[in-house]
C-alpha cells in the first residue's frame, strides 16, 4: 500500500480519450496545486502543441511545458511528454527525452516514464493511469506499487476507453479505482501534505 | 553496487576497444544495458566484463543494443522541406558541396539527401558523407536496401517533405525490396567515425545530425559542437533533431538560428 502522504512527484499516463480525461482531472485541482506533474499523453507526431498549451494552461498550473531534453522540473509546473520521443528521469529534478524504439507500440511509452521516474522517486511517487485502448503503462504503474508509491486508475467503466486502466488492474490491485473527481481530490489531498514538507 | 558495475563495464569497453559511453546518458543506457543483461541470461553487469572482453562478437552485440538505429527516409518533413526550400538554393553557388550525416545509422539521412542534391541538379557537384559510430550500421548503409514496409512509410514522408516527383524513381525493386539506384550511391559515402574521440571529417556547407547528441551528457554535447562548428564553411548549415537545440552559449557568435520553430542553425562568421 502506497501513502499519499509520502508523494513528491506525480506522474500520469493517458491515451485515447486523454486530452477529455486529463481535463476531468485538472479542473477539480486547487489553486496553486505545488506538486510537479509529468503526463505521457499518446497523441499524433504531428499534433498541434499551442492548442494544447493554451488549453491546459486555464487551470491551476503556473508554467504547462512540452519537456525538452535536460528539462529541470519545478513545482507548480506540468510536464508533457513531446510526441514521438520517450521520456526518462536523468535524476531525481532532470527530464530527458530518449529516441528509442517504441515499447508497447507506443513512443512515449508511459511505462518507460513510470519505471524511470520510479528509480528515483520510490515511496515518493504517485501514479495515475487514465483511459486508453492498449496496454502501456499497466506493467509500469504495478512497479510504482510494487516500491511502496500510490497508484490510482480509472474506473474502466467511466474511461472512453477502458483497456488500458483494465489491463493495470488484471495485473494487480492498485491503492484506488476511481472516477476523476476522486483521482484529483486524491491529489489535492497530497498537495496539502507536500505543501507541510516544504 | 549497480552503478559501480556498469562503471566498470563501460570502462573495460573504453580501455579495450576505444568505444566510450561513459559520458552518454545514464538514463537510456541503463534501459539498454538491462535489455543485454537479459539478453545475455546474466545476473550482474559485472558479468559482462569479461564476455565482451574476450569476445569481440558480444562486443558487436553490445554495441548495437547501446547505440540504436532507428531512423527514416525523410524524417520530419518540416525539416526536409526547410532544406529544400531554403538551404539548398544557397547551396548553388560552390562548385563542390559536402554534405555530413552525422550519426547515420542504416544510411536513410544520407540517401534523402542526395535524393534532394538530384532534384535540385546539383547531384553532379555534390557528396553526401555518412558516419556512425557502429559498423553493423555502416555495411547495412553500404548496402542501400530496404524492406517493402519501410519503403512505403519513406514515400509518405517524402511526399509530405514537398518533393516532387515519387521516391520509386530513385529506387529499384528486387526480391520484394527497395534498392537505392547506382547513380545516388554513387555520390553517398559512409565511415565509421566517432563523434566523442575522432577529429573534424571534412569540411562541409551542411552538416545533419539528428537525434544523436540527445543521448549525451552536456560535456559529451559541447564536444560535438565544436566538432561541427570547426567542420563548418563559413555560412555552414547545421540541422539538429527535432526536438535538439543549440546551447545558449553556442549562439553568442558561433551559429546563429534561421527558422523560428525548427533546430537549424547556420555558421556565423564575427570579427
């Protein structure tokens, strides 16, 4: 069992139906939400980057990047994952992106993100896997709970498509299988308990 | 205990063979260490020390698992249409035009752009040089052959880089795969090179190297800089990944950036 007192870095996996997904959540954060949030979100090699900034900048987050290689993470600060290019922890505060061949035909591979962000992390770590119609990132997120961090999923039945937060929870069980009002209210809870910390 | 072991490996590989990773990333190359790990059915890394010691096949293994070769014909078409549209022309006035592909992998960088010298007429007056670090790389670039799937992505690319004929008339089908044409090859060399331990190639008007320097460390990175910098004609192109860019420090007075949303930079000339 992971503790979501514990957690210094969120990281959140989403495919099909993500952007819908990822805005369920972001909505209900609250303002100033601190913790650092790194999201592998599937989408097109070409797809427009603006559009999504702007969209995911009317929430709580002071800076919305599209991480480049070194990229040192912040508090108050989103993270997503470019497309077409995975993307590791170098260290505990240091992004980099990786051209390596695509693991569950998926490149980002949020289970590259998970167990790398993982190494580091540990107890610290909260992940999140949303909707999407493959597998990637269920083997990932078991491993977050496997070295003692928070693991939360969708509920497939409210997900556009249920496969991926299905495939997690056939493999184990995670600390909560939730719809996305209670995903974020998870996250502002830790929130409160970083924001002690620091 | 881990990071000491693979220390230790890496250090055996520069010592013995020359091939250094010892600055590259820790973070992909432990991904790809624990792959040959696996691969290799062992436990610990230091195992590995004296399989790739006394086995220059492992090594080959080894190396080709560290350094990878994923690449396209026509990779990023906003690149390549940039390069049609606003290096080449520059390109017209040199009698004869180098161009490097560092970092080649399989040769699909070099090819495009001497498919790119052809349609521009300047074939006859240019030379593509392609290096890499792997020589499996380098004998499969040699070779110029590739597979049906791979072809078809290629053509999509192309036609999506603005070019304007098809990519078949620059190739020739046997066997079920596509073979570059002689008169191509004929202006595409590939060397082994190094871009950590060997010196400046040739000099060059336009250098590309694309998701290469991605997987160095930033001391590893200010090498390859400079390398380019002084591989470069005055004026000199240089075009990085996608998602590469220039240090600050590199764009004081040595390059300066010639498009606003893609990673090409041209020499600057000061004093």
């Amino acid at each position: 069992m992971g503790s979501i007192k514990q957690t210094e870095l969120i990281v959140i996996g989403a495919s099909q139906g993500g952007y819908e997904a990822l805005c369920g959540i972001l909505e209900n954060l609250v303002k100033n939400f601190l913790i650092p949030v790194v999201v592998v979100y599937h989408r097109a090699k070409n797809s427009d980057w603006n559009y999504l900034h702007e969209q995911f900048s009317r929430y709580t987050f002071k800076e919305v990047r599209e991480i480049e290689n070194y990229e040192l993470i912040k508090p108050r600060s989103i993270y997503f994952a470019p497309p077409d290019y995975h993307v590791l922890f170098e260290d505990r505060k240091t992004l980099v992106t990786s051209f390596d061949d695509y693991v569950n035909y998926s490149r980002p591979s949020i289970d590259i993100l998970f167990e790398s962000a993982c190494s580091w992390y540990k107890k610290n770590l909260m992940g999140i896997l949303l909707t999407g119609a493959n597998n990637d990132g269920a083997k990932g997120l078991h491993g977050i709970a496997a070295a003692g961090g928070y693991t939360a999923v969708q509920n497939p039945v409210e997900a556009l498509a249920p496969k991926m937060p299905q495939s997690a929870i056939e493999i184990f069980l995670p600390d909560t299988v939730a719809g996305l009002k209670e995903i974020s209210n998870l996250m502002n809870v830790a929130n409160i308990y970083f924001r002690e910390k620091i | 205990m881990t990071n000491l072991e693979i220390r230790l490996l890496l250090e055996a590989i520069k010592e013995h063979y020359r091939y250094d990773f010892t600055e590259y990333k820790s973070s992909s190359l432990r991904r790809r260490l624990d792959i040959f790990l696996s691969a290799c059915q062992k436990q610990y890394f230091s195992e590995l020390i004296p399989l790739v010691l006394h086995n220059p096949d492992k090594l080959r293994l080894l190396i080709n698992t560290l350094t990878i070769g994923i690449t396209e014909m026509f990779r990023d078409p906003p690149i390549f249409r940039f390069i049609v549209e606003k290096i080449i022309p520059s390109l017209r006035s040199f009698s004869l035009i180098n161009i490097w592909s560092a970092g080649c992998s399989t040769g699909q960088e070099p090819f495009s752009l001497s498919i790119l010298m052809k349609e521009a007429g300047l074939l006859n007056r240019s030379h593509v040089f392609g290096t890499d670090i792997n020589q499996d790389f380098i004998n499969a670039a040699s070779e110029g052959i590739y597979s049906e799937e791979e072809f078809s992505l290629y053509s999509k690319n192309y036609v999506e880089s603005g070019c304007p004929v098809s990519l078949s008339e620059y190739f020739h089908v046997r066997y079920g795969k596509g073979i570059v044409n002689d008169d191509i090859r004929k202006h595409v060399s590939f060397f082994k090179h190094n871009l950590v331990t060997d010196h400046d190639f040739v000099e060059c008007q336009l250098i590309m190297c694309s998701n290469v320097l991605i997987y160095f460390n930033k001391e590893l990175q200010n090498k390859a800089w400079n390398l380019f910098y002084n591989s470069l004609h005055n004026f000199g192109y240089l075009v990085l990944g996608k998602q590469e860019k220039l240090p600050d420090h590199m764009l004081v007075d040595r390059f300066k950036k010639v498009s606003d949303d893609l990673p090409i930079y041209q020499k600057a000339i000061h004093g």
